[in-house]
C-alpha cells in the first residue's frame, strides 16, 4: 500500500518530468533547426559578400584601366597641342617673315617706280627739248 501511494504521488511528477523532458527536446530540436538556419543564411550572406567584393575589385580594376587609358590619351593630347603651338609658333614667325620681305620688296617696287617716274619725265622733257630745237 505504501508502494502505490508513493506511486501515486511520485506520477504526476514523472510526468511533469516527462512533459518538461519533451518540452526541453522541442527546444533542443528547434534551436538545432535555428542553428542549421542561420548557418546557410551566414552563409549565403559571406557568399553574397565575397561575389559583392569580388565584383567591386573587377570594377575598380576596370576603372582603374579606362582611368589609365584616359590618362594616356590625354597626354597624347597635350603632347599634339604642344607640336601644334610649335608648329602655329612656327608659322606665325614664317608669315612675319613674309610679310617683312613683301614689305621690303613693295618699298623697293615704290622706289623703282619712282625712279622709272623720273626717269620717263626726264625723257619727256628732253624729247621735248629736242623738237623744239
């Protein structure tokens, strides 16, 4: 008799034992479950930032590239506009030259006219001179 009710008193907290036991294995189980979970999503995650960083470092070599290229073809730039300032340099000089010259050759022109000017008035006045002789 003292065994059954030492059962009966010892079953509803083997019960309680029992429903606490299961209750802790659902846990267990669920943060198991969590756990899985928020491994593939950490993992997606470093997934996703190693293809992120990945395709920022083949961004930033590609800009780094066009940057270069950009560079170079302005220099090339800079170094046509340079032989283009020598050679309009050039030309500026060339054409005082010429124009210095054709000056030149106009003063002379003037001169020879003048002279051939003369020259024609003074045959002019000793034709005349002559006929009148």
């Amino acid at each position: 008799l003292r065994i059954e009710r030492a059962n009966d008193r010892e079953l509803p907290r083997l019960r309680m034992a029992e429903r606490e036991r299961k209750r802790a294995q659902a846990m267990l189980m669920q943060a198991r479950w969590d756990k899985d979970v928020l491994e593939r999503d950490f993992g997606r995650v470093i997934s996703g930032l190693e293809e992120q960083r990945a395709a920022q470092e083949l961004s930033a070599r590609t800009l780094r590239g066009e940057v270069l290229q950009t560079k170079r073809e302005g220099e090339e730039m800079v170094a046509v506009m340079r032989e283009n300032d020598l050679r309009m340099a050039e030309m500026r000089h060339d054409q005082f030259e010429a124009e210095s010259f054709i000056s030149h050759l106009h003063g002379q022109l003037r001169r020879l006219e003048a002279e051939r000017s003369s020259l024609r008035s003074s045959m002019d006045r000793e034709l005349r001179d002559r006929q009148d002789v």
